[in-house]
C-alpha cells in the first residue's frame, strides 16, 4: 500500500504497547460470577482454565472458598492478579493437576475455542463434580453506535480479516457451533460495558492478534487505514463513548453420577 493511504493525524500511540494485554481488556460484569456460583453444587474450589490475567479467576474468588487458575503460558501467568484464594499455575487444558470430582465450577472466558476439545471435555468430566457445572463464553464485535460500528466490522472483516487464524470462526459464531458434549442450561443475557475515549479504544483493537500480524507482515499499522473516518465518527478523541459487548455462552452440567 502507498504511503497516499496513511492519515497524516494517525499517530500509532499503540505499537510497544502489546505486551501490556490487560491494559486494553474490558472486565467482565461481577453478575456473571454470582449467577455461575448460584447453579453451582456447592462454593469449595473452581478452576479457571485460560486465565490469562486472572480477571474471571480474581471475580470467582467472591464467591469460592478457592480458585485453581491455569494457562499454558508461563508469560501470562507471569502478570496474573495476585489474589490470597487464587492459586495460579502454568498447566495446559487438557492436563490439571486437580482432583477427580472435586471442582464445582470450571470457567473458560474467550480461550476454549483454542483447545483440543476431546481432550478438555475429558479432563473437565474428570475433576469436576456430580452436578458441577462447566461455564465457556466468548464476544466478538462491540456495540457503539450505527456510525462507529459499520467501519469497526470493516477493520475486522476487510482490513485485518485474512491475519485472524483460522478457530476465530467459533467467536464469530457466538460459540454456538462449539462441541458440547453436557447438559445444556441456558443463561440469562449478560452485557459487557465500558467507557472509552477513542485511544483507550484504538488500544483495544491494537491488542487484537490479527492486528499485530498484520503490522508484522505488512510494516505498517493497519488502524492507520481508518483512523480519519474513525476520528470522523468519534468526534473529541478525549471524550469516553459507552461501549457494549453482548456474551455469548455454552454452560453445561456434568452428569451425575449418583
């Protein structure tokens, strides 16, 4: 691409920025957790698989006596929220050093689409408990504004769509073509919501993986690309705007064994 399509008022407050993920993640609403312990067989021990930062792992801890959070990477884990009921460890899904049924909530937040299914539903059916509940959700696109959201769903389709790999599909599909393999129970709606200003925002979207491969491969920012319709529609960079991401869920209860 030539230089021509680059905005003279795009500056890339974002690359160098990527390693600091949780900076740019919204937080879940505190409601989910309560509802999750609320169709839990009892509050001793969940086990957050792909903890990432520990955000679910750290809302979980409200409400259990005690949280095993995982993940695969040691570098994840290395700047997890330090939490007294949280016991954060680098282990892969499909390989917990947990008991056999003893857990009574596993949480999977915008992670098991990377799995090996068979292999995480089997350690799931393992350590959970009779009636111990498996709870995964994921979102995709935000919600911001009938001028803000055509050109956001542009950037992520058109833009950088070729760099997302390959298992995104499951996001797009609101996980409902994820395999199941448990007795389905079907949440309430839950709404994931922030205030932002446009940097916070372009943040985000510079968190994304396609994103950074893009950068990588091509040399350039790919935001730069509708940064001067974006600040169009934002209008004052400065001001915060509401921002919402419905959650899309699959919650599952292991089958009892009584």
């Amino acid at each position: 691409m030539s230089d021509k399509s680059k905005s003279p008022n795009f500056e890339d407050h974002f690359s160098g920025q990527s390693e600091q993920y949780a900076q740019y993640r919204p937080k879940y609403p505190d409601e989910i957790y309560a509802y999750l312990a609320s169709i839990a067989p009892g509050h001793s021990l969940a086990w957050d698989c792909g903890t990432g930062n520990g955000q679910a792992a750290i809302g979980l801890a409200k409400h259990f006596d005690r949280v095993h959070a995982t993940d695969a990477s040691a570098e994840q884990i290395s700047r997890a929220y330090p939490h007294d009921q949280v016991d954060y460890r680098v282990e892969p899904a499909e390989d917990v050093s947990l008991n056999a049924s003893n857990v009574d909530l596993v949480t999977v937040a915008v992670a098991i689409h990377w799995f090996n299914f068979d292999e995480f539903y089997r350690e799931v059916k393992r350590v959970l408990k009779p009636d111990g509940v498996l709870a995964a959700w994921t979102y995709n696109l935000t919600e911001i504004s009938p001028e803000i959201d055509p050109l956001i769903r542009h950037y992520y389709s058109d833009i950088v769509g070729a760099y997302w790999p390959e298992r995104i599909h499951y996001l797009e599909e609101r996980y409902k073509t994820l395999p199941f393999p448990f007795e389905e129970i079907i949440p309430p709606p839950f709404v994931m919501e922030i205030n932002w200003n446009l940097i916070q925002f372009g943040g985000f979207l510079d968190s994304w993986s396609a994103t950074q491969r893009y950068k990588a491969q091509m040399g350039h920012h790919p935001l730069e690309i509708i940064w001067p319709q974006l600040v169009a529609v934002w209008g004052d960079e400065n001001e915060p705007r509401p921002i919402r991401w419905p959650l899309h869920f699959r919650i599952g209860r292991n089958e009892s064994t009584a």
